[in-house]
C-alpha cells in the first residue's frame, strides 16, 4: 500500500509542476499559436483601434 501512495504523490506532484511551468513559464505565443494581432485588423490601417 505505501507504493501506491509514494506513486501518487509523484503524480500529483508532477501535475502540480506541469502545470506551474504552463502557466508562468511558458511564453504566450507557444500556448496560443502565433497570432500577431489579436484584434483581426490586419496589417492595413482600417480604424479599429
């Protein structure tokens, strides 16, 4: 019964780090693809900001 424990400990424990390293550490542009301009303008001046 105590290596099942030790098992998820570690599991947890990974998870807890994966998701530490995905929220803080990874960059914005890995995450969500590698949009320039979030606003849908385009690259002409068409008066949306």
């Amino acid at each position: 019964m105590e290596t099942v424990q030790h098992i998820l400990v570690y599991l947890i424990l990974g998870m807890a780090v994966a998701y530490l390293v995905y929220k803080f550490l990874l960059p914005k542009s890995l995450i969500h693809g590698s949009k320039k301009n979030s606003k849908g303008c385009g690259q002409d001046n068409c008066g949306c900001s």
